[in-house]
C-alpha cells in the first residue's frame, strides 16, 4: 500500500491531524509504527467504546499501525471512578478488555496504567514533564479528566495530566490516537517534547459520538467554541439517557432511537445522522430505509451524502430513519451482546460492573 492510500485511510477517521506533513514523513520512513489509546475503567462500555472505536482502530491497522491500548486504572483512581476503590477499577478494566475481544480487537497490547508505579524512570518523567509546566497550563490541561475547572478538588488531580504525558513517551509511541476530548494533553506532549528534546507525537484526533439528546451548550472544556461544543455533546456513560450500551437489548435500543432528537430536513446536530455516517456507513455498504407504498416505498441508500440529501430535502421521515438506524445499530451491538451471554468470565465480570453501578 502506498503513502497516499494509508494517508487518506488514517484520514477518513481523523478529526484533526497535527500535523499531516510530520504524519506523511512518518509512513514514508518508518516501517513498525505504534499509536496508543488510553481509557479509564468505569462504568458499562458504550457504542463509542465498544463499537465505533474497534472500528477505527481496524482501519488503522490496514496501514500498519499497531495499538497499544492503556487501561488507565491509576488515572480512574485519581478521577475518583469507582468510588475511588483501585480493585474495583482493575474489575472493571478486566471487564473493558473482554469488551474489545468481544468487538474483534485482535492482536492489541493492553497495558496496565498502574504497572508504571514502581518504574523509576517513569516518575522521573513526570517530574521532569511537571517541572516544564507552567501551573496555568496544567490547568487548562485538566479538563481531559472529563470535568470543568470548578469540579478540581484535589492536588492529585494535577498529576492527572502530567502523567497522561509521561505515558506518550514512557511508551514510546508515534502517534496519539485519541478523541478530540483529549487534544490538550496531546498537545502539551509536542510541547514537552520540544523542550525536552523528546521524540514528538503526532496526533490524530477521532470523533466523537454526540448523545442522543443531540447538541448541548458549551461547557468550558476548550476554549474553541466547536471543539468544546464536541465535547459537551458526546455520548457519555455517565449519561445513561443520552447513551446506548453494548449490552442493550433489541428493544432498548429502538426505544432510545425513536427518542432521540432528529427534527425534520435538521443536518446539523443530529446524532441519527450522525451514527448513519460514522458507525452504519463504515461498517455496511448500504442502508435500508422501510417505508410505506404511499410514501415512497423503500430505498436503498449507499452513501452518507445520499442520505443526508434525500433528508434535508424531506423525503425521509425522522421515524423512517429512526427505525432503520436501531435496526443497524442492533446489528453492531449483537456480537457483543452474545459474547457476554456465553463466555462466563465475561458475564461475570459485566455482572459485577452493573451491580456496581446500582449499588
């Protein structure tokens, strides 16, 4: 496969590249590359988790690049995930990498955040990574954890994006392949890494899954006005109405579909459309639309612009699409959802989550 072929497959998945000519150099001159991703156990995998990023990392694997997945149990810790309990992080960490077996990830490293604790040579980084930091950057830095400045009430939190650094280069990765969420700790990282004469990531940025509430006002996670807008609306676990679970059934499913907001001819920020173009496109070759003979009868769609166009101009009902989105959504959470019901280890593990969760 040529440099221009991997370059259009690793952009097809990118919200933004930083930057695309160091990225171009990178496949011309490196044969093994690696980029890693990082997650916090907590909470019942979601599509954006457990679908739409084994997607993502399935293209990227097509040119080469390798995965290390860092299950970021110390960052949980420090989040307070979990009441703060580590055990229950590491339960729930074993629970994340049965998701992704069950979403087909092969050939992943998954790596153990709090292995790096006894590792010398990794809090040297921190320091090092802290002691080039201004407290200001830090702090704007902080709301990677997922919560606004006014939230932050704990000096640990202020190791929280030190380390996510350290990481970059404790495990000694090419690219960070990470939501836009995440961009300011990538961002520090290429920093760091010119003051410290450290190899630069490079960074390339996902996106993210919005909520089925659709858009929500910006909540002071960037200072750029869309990238924050991004943010506030993602699909987020800890919004259980705004979100669907891997282990949903056929019915919930439909149910939080033919609920969520979806005006008629509204292209944006409307989360139907976009899982059409982000989870439904990627993964089928076309889509079905049922319809009654009186409307239209039924059309078969193989383009995310297709859609979009027969929508915007009205010749597609919200509940038309709206059921035909559910229908293919269920088919992506299925293979996971039977995974869970026959292997035994992964049951008992999505048991104790959920009872966690409720208790």
């Amino acid at each position: 496969m040529d440099v221009t072929t991997k370059l259009e497959i690793i952009k097809s998945i990118a919200e933004e590249i930083i930057t695309e000519n160091e990225l171009k150099e990178l496949l011309k001159t490196n044969s093994t590359i690696y980029a890693y991703d990082g997650f916090e156990p907590s909470g019942l995998a979601h599509l954006p988790f457990g679908v739409f990023r084994p997607m993502l990392i399935k293209e990227l694997e097509k040119v080469g690049i390798k995965f290390k997945l860092l299950i970021a149990d110390s960052f949980a810790w420090i989040n307070n995930k979990m009441e703060g309990d580590l055990e229950k992080i590491k339960k729930v960490g074993e629970y994340f990498i049965e998701v992704w077996k069950a979403s087909g990830l092969e050939n992943i490293e998954f790596i153990w955040s709090s292995e790096f604790f006894g590792d010398r040579e990794y809090w040297k980084k921190v320091i090092l990574i802290a002691k080039h930091t201004t407290i200001k950057r830090a702090t704007r830095a902080l709301t990677i954890m997922g919560r606004k400045e006014g939230e932050l009430k704990e000096i640990a939190q202020y190791f929280y994006p030190m380390m996510q650094v350290a990481d970059i280069f404790h495990l000694n990765v090419d690219i960070c392949q990470l939501g836009l969420d995440q961009r300011r700790a990538n961002i520090l990282a290429r920093e760091i890494a010119e003051k410290l004469k450290w190899k630069k990531p490079i960074i390339i940025s996902h996106h993210m899954l919005m909520g089925l509430e659709g858009v929500k006002e910006p909540e002071g996670f960037d200072e750029n006005r869309n990238i924050d807008i991004q943010i506030s609306s993602k699909m987020s676990k800890s919004k259980p109405k705004s979100c669907i679970f891997v282990h949903d059934s056929k019915e919930e499913i439909y149910k939080k579909i033919r609920d969520a907001f979806c005006p008629p001819r509204v292209i944006e920020g409307n989360p139907i459309l976009d899982y059409c173009k982000h989870l439904i496109f990627r993964k089928f070759k076309s889509m079905k639309i049922e319809r009654e003979e009186k409307y239209g009868g039924n059309l078969e769609i193989h383009s995310y612009e297709e859609l979009e166009n027969y929508f915007k101009k009205g010749e597609i009902h919200p509940l038309d699409l709206k059921n035909s989105v559910a229908y293919y959504i269920d088919k992506l959470v299925e293979p996971i959802r039977e995974y869970f019901e026959k292997n035994k280890k992964a049951k008992e593990l999505y048991e104790f989550v959920r009872g966690s969760i409720n208790a």
